[in-house]
C-alpha cells in the first residue's frame, strides 16, 4: 500500500502541480530575450487564444524574428521553445503557428520534435 500512494503522489506532482507552478503569463520582451523562458508561456497562448485572429505581421512582432516558416506544413511559423527540466539531448519543442490562407492565425500548437 505504501508504494501506491507514493506512486499517487509523484503522479500528481508532476501532472498536475508542476504544470501549474512552472506556468507563467506571456509577455513579449522575456520570450524573445529569453528562450529557456518561452516554454512556460505556452499554456498561456494556447489555452487563453491570444493569439488567434492575429496577422503573421503581428504574431512576428510579438514573438520576434527568430522563427523559421512551413516547418510543419505550409503557412506555419515555428519558434523553439525548449523545455529547461527535460535532458535529452534529441528532444525539443517547437510552437507551432498555423496561419489561414488570409495570414491569420488558425491555431497554436506546442509540439515535440
């Protein structure tokens, strides 16, 4: 019985607690200052839309210039968004914008590559 609740307790450390403590609201000048920070402003983009609806012209002045275009399919901006806990070496993030055929955001999307 000991070995479930502790296996109960680190699953909800890290799933749902962590999460939570590693989460910071976005701003603009840390995420294009500091890269390691960008990961833990991602919920925020993606869960409050800040970023739907916006230009490919707004969503570069707001997340900078460091980005590179079609990565995953045609009309999408990437940014790496490196996760600072996670070791591997092969693992990374990118945030994912996918524009419509208008240039404006359809959705977000950080996925690991």
């Amino acid at each position: 019985m000991p070995i479930f609740w502790t296996t109960l307790m680190i699953a909800i450390c890290y799933g749902i607690i962590n999460p939570i403590l590693r989460s910071k609201e976005f701003n603009s000048k840390e995420w294009i200052e500091n890269v390691d920070l960008r990961y833990r402003m991602i919920n925020d983009l993606e869960k409050n839309n800040k970023l739907i609806g916006k230009t490919k012209e707004e969503i570069i002045e707001l997340l900078g210039t460091e980005y590179s275009t079609d990565c995953w399919t045609k009309n999408t901006i990437c940014y790496i968004s490196p996760d600072p806990d996670n070791y591997a070496v092969l693992d990374h993030f990118e945030f994912v914008v996918f524009l419509n055929e208008k240039n404006k955001v359809e959705r977000v999307e950080n996925i690991n590559r």
